[in-house]
C-alpha cells in the first residue's frame, strides 16, 4: 500500500523580507516517496529560495552561484585548456561542442532526476536538483555552483583520461564552452517569461521555443522535457 502524500512542508516566511523559503529539514523529514512527489507535483508552492544553512553566508557559498559568475570565471580555465590552440586540439573542441547535446540529456535525466531510495539519495537530489525544483525562480541556483560545476567536470575528464582520449583537454573545453551557453539560456529562461524573452533579436524566437519546452518539464511534467537549450523531439 503507498504511502499517502501527507506532511506537506509548508513555505516559511522571512520576517525582514517576507521572502517564503524552504529548509533542508523540510525535504529530509519526508519519505523518499513524499518527498518525489513534493518535488514534482504542479500542486506544491513554489518559494523564493530554499536555505540549507542557517546562516546566509553559507547559503551562498555551498549552495548557489552569482548569475553569470561562470561567464567570468570559466574563459580563463578554457584558454589554459586550449593554449597552445593547433588544428588537431581544434577538432578535439569540436568534438567536445557536439557531445555536450546527449550530455545535456543524459545528465538532467538520469543524474539530476535519478530516482531517490533513501536518506542518502534524497539528500544528494535536493542539493543537486531537488532546490531548483522547487524555488525556480532563484536566479542565484539556475547556473550550477563554481564547485560542484568543477567536480562534475573533472568527473568526465577523468572519465575521457580511462578511455584513453586523444586530447582530453580540449574535449573538455568544448563540453565547458558550450556549458556555457547552454546555462546562459537557462538563465534568460527563468529570468523573463516567453513574451519578454521573444524579443531578444535574432534569437529570440528559439530562446521562446526554449523557455515554453523548459516551462513544462518545471510545471507540467517534470519526468519529460529535459533538453533545455536546445529542441529535440527526438530525445525529449
């Protein structure tokens, strides 16, 4: 017999702010089940920031990433991984460009919504995705935290290094840049609705086909839409 969807966590209220936030303590006293159906049920309401320390200062330390930060920070890690740029490291960035495509499926699918069985598991899924479900609108958790952006990273190199890689390097580099751009999209996603979006030039268009695919996985069907940044009815 299932478990009944009770215990529902209840937003609290900054008293300075008046900003609703969820805690840790709020996802971790459900069971797994509740708590994947708390996650992604379109009846749970959404808040503005989910906080898993109590102090602010760690909050944005360990769980969240100023928007646009990687836009600074990772070039100077891609120039290091690039330079010196020759016509075969090139073609190596490309690979690494086109295989970013299934990565950014194959990692929102089944790493960001791997089923949760325990204590353990839900509390690695609420940090890794579990908040972003349920405060979208925290531009300060669309862009993954430099940290754990760099784990995730070195975890693939290391993979590419096993595999014996041509040039693991630039295969990297590739995936990074195009993390890049792809999280950028995420960003302008969350940040402005399909209408406004629309109206960037050129692009905006593509970036409404996004916003409105992306939309559904966050609010309709969250075990569908994984791509993000770009269409694909063949995956998605």
């Amino acid at each position: 017999m299932s478990t009944p969807f009770l215990n529902v966590p209840t937003p609290r209220v900054d008293s300075t702010t008046g900003e609703k936030y969820y805690t840790s303590e709020d996802a971790m006293n459900l069971t797994p089940k509740q708590y994947e159906e708390w996650i992604y049920s379109s009846k749970t309401e959404r808040v503005d920031e989910v906080r898993l320390y109590k102090t602010k200062f760690w909050n944005i330390l360990l769980t969240k990433s100023p928007p646009f930060l990687p836009l600074l920070f990772w070039p100077f890690i891609i120039y290091y991984l690039i330079t010196p740029l020759t016509f075969v490291r090139f073609f190596w960035i490309l690979i690494g460009l086109i295989l970013w495509f299934p990565f950014e499926y194959l990692f929102h699918r089944f790493l960001f919504h791997l089923s949760v069985i325990g204590y353990h598991s839900q509390k690695f899924h609420f940090f890794l995705h579990g908040i972003h479900h349920v405060a979208p609108n925290d531009l300060w958790h669309v862009f993954s935290p430099i940290h754990e952006l760099g784990v995730q990273a070195f975890i693939v190199w290391t993979i590419f290094k096993i595999f014996q890689l041509p040039d693991p390097n630039a295969l990297i580099s590739g995936l990074l840049i195009n993390y890049i751009r792809y999280d950028s999209v995420h960003y302008l996603i969350h940040a402005y609705s399909p209408t406004k979006i629309s109206k960037i030039p050129f692009i905006g268009n593509y970036l409404k086909k996004c916003s409105i695919h992306h939309r559904q996985h966050h609010f309709s069907n969250p075990r569908k839409h994984f791509t993000i940044s770009f269409i694909s009815s063949f995956l998605d």
